[in-house]
C-alpha cells in the first residue's frame, strides 16, 4: 500500500472530516448520523492512502526521483 495522499491534500480532508463531525451537534433527529461520513476522510488522510485513488490511478504526492 504505497501513499497516494499529499500533505495538502490531507489537511483538506481532516477539515471536510471536521465540518461533518460537527453535522452531529447541528442537526437533529436521526440526520445527526450523517456525521458519520466524516470517518472515511480522516481515514485516509491519516493512512495517506485513498483506495478510490488507487483504482484510479492518481496520487497527489510528490514523485520521487
């Protein structure tokens, strides 16, 4: 498992995870759940490794030379 997510790429993606955490605190009912969305992009921002990426064939770090 090679990592395919960059560094700005990950800070855009705990600050989507941040903003549907807070989904839990700012709706009601069972629409509060939908926070738990956030988990998949602070999964892969913290693995820097996006499955969807990969099938993909993209990546968002630097190459190595």
């Amino acid at each position: 498992m090679q990592a395919n997510v960059g560094s700005v790429d990950r800070a855009i993606r705990i600050i989507i995870a941040l903003a549907l955490f807070s989904l839990f605190f700012l709706l009601d009912g069972n629409l509060r759940y939908l926070a738990v969305i956030g988990f998949v992009p602070l999964v892969t921002a913290l693995a820097s490794w996006c499955p969807l990426y990969s099938l993909l064939g993209l990546s968002t770090c630097p190459r190595k030379t």
